[in-house]
C-alpha cells in the first residue's frame, strides 16, 4: 500500500513569514521518507470541516506548478479538480504543463464540485448537478482527446472546441493518469470504470459496497477491475507523539484486505516535521508491506 499526502491546510503555525519555506521543506520532507503522491485541493475558500472559509487557500495549479521545482520524484495532482471552474482545453493544458516541468509526475484528478459558496462568493460557475456531472464526463473526454493523436473538433453538449491541438504532449503517455473523486454510484463510479486509473472514495462504512459498484460498472463496460487503483481519502489521528499509529497501522490493514491500494492523508501543520518524521519512521514502512 502506498501513502499519499494532502495539503488541505495552509494555516500553518509559522505564519506568513516563514510559510514558503515551510512549504517547500514539508514538499520535499514527504518525497524523502516515501510519500508516492503530494496533493493539494481545488477551492479557492478553505473549507468546512479544516477551517473558517476566511483562512488561507492556494490556487490548486499554481501551487502545483512550484511543488514540481522542489520536488523530483513525487506525483502530483489537484485533488481533486473542480471540472467547472475551467474551460475543460485550458485544464488540459494545465495539466500537461505540469507534466512536461515536472518530467513525468503529473495526474489529472477531478470532481463534479461541491462548494456553492465559493463559487457565488468569486463569480465562478455552479449549474445544477444534473449537468456539473455531465459537464464533468465531456471534460474527460476532450482531455483524452487533447491527449491523443488527433486535433479533430470536439462538439459536445456543453463544450465546442474547434481544434484540440496540444503541443507540447504530455510526457506521459497515453496521457497523464486520472483519477476521478467520489463515490456516486450511478454517475461518478461509472466514469472511473469508463475513463480513469484510479478512483477516490472516503474511508467510510460503506466503502466495500462502492468497491462493489465500481466492480460491477467494470463487468458492464469490459473493464478489468484491477487495472484501477482504489483510493481512500482519509485524516488518520496518529497522536500528538505517534501514541495512536498502532490504531492506524491496523486501520489500514482493514482496508488493504478491501484491496486499497493507496490511502492519502494530510497533516494539519507544515511549519513543523514532528508529524511528517512519524509517518516516515513508522507508517510508511509498514504500509508498503501491506
């Protein structure tokens, strides 16, 4: 099992002062001891559940952008993307930006979006939810086009382009993998049998059932169910001092029998390493046995 970092919290203890350093520091801390993926979220409000949408939050790409210049190994993505806050042709192209200076690291994962409140508060899109989702399966397939051979139009319901010329192409090909967030069973779980390498679920009750639904999207489309990696979001409370890894240790065995294959969690301070240190002395070693 690999393990994955999220950056959802930029209020760090540090402040302003020192936060570019802590971030570049904490970016190439979590390459160092193992981490496989460095993610951060596409809002432009924090959001409820980490903190008061007043507190700091990063616009997803370019922060991205500067965790490629530290970094050498470490994948990166958005996690996930909200398809409606970018024309799908200029995504594409962020995307592939990412992956050419990064040599290789970058992953497309995207989302239907959730957050209304963010989008009235700066003026960005939020149409129903009958067509965020359909809005998120054309975004998939002009990317897939942008990142084929063919600079054809794509005429799509919501989306015209009149050429998906991409030049430069991705450095990975086919194409940058992508991975699609959330768990709706008709809808979301259908796109990642259809068109992703991986899926995100949450770490919930309910987790073995959605494997199950993804299985059964695969069995109708003729997909191999194990060529998709299965994902879970989750904040593992590992203890101020590392009291409580052996409770996440054996947490993520239970899912490793799921067949998870990557767990991505967070830490809620980057201006200390205190939480990093653990994960790499003892969380990351015995994940990767698992």
């Amino acid at each position: 099992m690999d393990i994955g970092l999220h950056l959802a919290n930029f209020t760090w203890s540090g402040g302003s002062a020192t936060f570019v350093d802590d971030l570049t520091r904490t970016a190439k801390l979590a390459e160092e001891i193992g981490f496989t993926k460095l993610s951060v979220m596409d809002h432009v409000w924090q959001i409820r559940g980490v903190g008061p949408k007043e507190h700091e939050m990063l616009e997803a790409y370019t922060t991205l952008g500067f965790l490629a210049a530290v970094t050498e190994r470490v994948e990166l993505l958005a996690w996930v993307t909200a398809a409606i806050y970018r024309e799908p042709g200029l995504l594409a192209k962020e995307v592939t930006t990412l992956d050419v200076l990064s040599r290789g690291r970058a992953w497309l994962g995207i989302g239907a979006a959730w957050n209304e409140e963010e989008c009235v508060g700066l003026g960005l899109p939020f149409p129903s939810t009958a067509e965020r989702f359909e809005r998120l399966e054309e975004t998939l397939q002009i990317c897939l086009q942008m990142w084929s051979d063919s600079d054809e139009p794509y005429t799509g319901k919501h989306y015209q382009l009149g050429s998906t010329l991409n030049s430069p192409q991705s450095v990975q090909r086919p194409h940058p993998p992508i991975l699609i967030g959330g768990g709706g069973e008709k809808k979301t779980l259908r796109m990642v049998a259809q068109y992703a390498q991986a899926c995100n679920l949450f770490d919930s009750p309910d987790l073995a059932h959605k494997l199950d639904v993804l299985r059964g999207h695969c069995d109708a489309l003729g997909r191999d169910y194990d060529e998709i990696d299965k994902t879970v979001m989750g904040f593992f409370d590992i203890g101020a001092k590392g009291e409580k890894v052996d409770e996440v240790l054996a947490h993520l065995g239970e899912l490793a029998q799921l067949g998870i294959t990557h767990v991505h969690t967070g830490v809620w301070d980057g201006s200390s390493t205190e939480q990093l240190d653990i994960f790499g002395e003892r969380i990351i070693p015995a994940a990767r046995e698992l």
